[in-house]
C-alpha cells in the first residue's frame, strides 16, 4: 500500500514541504494587498506582544491572537484563487465562497482585538 509519492519520505518530503510552503507566502504576498498589509503590520504587534506580555501565557495570547489573521488570509486567498480558476463568470456560490471566507477574516481580526483588549485594557486602565 503506497503513502504517498515515490521518493518523498523522511526529510526529503520536509524540504520540499517548506519549499511549497515558501511558494505559498510569496504568491499570496505578491497578489493580496490584504496579505501585505498583514505582514507588515506583524513588523510591529509581534514586537510590541512580547513587550507587553508579562508573562509566557500573555505573550502566547497576544503573538497566537495576532498570528490567526494571517492564517486566516492565507486560506481565504487560497479560496478566492480556486474560486476564480474555476471561471471568472459571476455565480451566487462563488460570491458566497469568497464572503465566507471574507468573514472568517473578519472574525480573526475580531479575535486579535478582543484578546489585546482583555490582556491589556485591566492593565493600563484599571
């Protein structure tokens, strides 16, 4: 029974896994100015959480909080360009794929906000 391609097992499948991951970040910076916006903005909240956090349980809140919004960019951009592959003709569930994944989005950044404000509000405020 075959697991998988012939000749990509053990740290051979590691390198190249990394190497599509690599593949992956830049196509998605390259054509999501959602994307670079995000990458961007992590040049100063992934700094500015480990500053603040005050302990190891805070800086995981606020780092992982922050992380989910990119992750969620990544995927819903991966949505986005199969929905448009399949055929630029505008069709009710290829919009309702695309605002799902808009709101999944949303909902990350939601998160972020929410987990920065409970963390840092009673310190600052309070």
């Amino acid at each position: 029974m075959s697991t998988g391609k012939p000749g990509n097992t053990g740290f051979t499948r590691l390198v190249r896994a990394f190497g599509y991951s690599m593949k992956g970040f830049a196509a998605c910076f390259r054509s999501e100015a959602a994307f670079r916006q995000e990458v961007a903005a992590s040049l100063a909240i992934l700094p500015m959480g480990l500053w603040l956090g005050q302990n190891s349980v805070e800086r995981a809140l606020l780092l992982g909080s922050w992380l989910l919004v990119p992750i969620v960019e990544l995927l819903n951009s991966a949505i986005e360009a199969v929905v448009d592959r399949i055929g630029p003709e505008q069709h009710e569930l290829s919009g309702q794929a695309k605002d799902i994944g808009s709101a999944a989005v949303f909902l990350a950044i939601t998160l972020f906000l929410s987990i920065w404000g409970l963390v840092l509000i009673p310190r600052f405020f309070f």
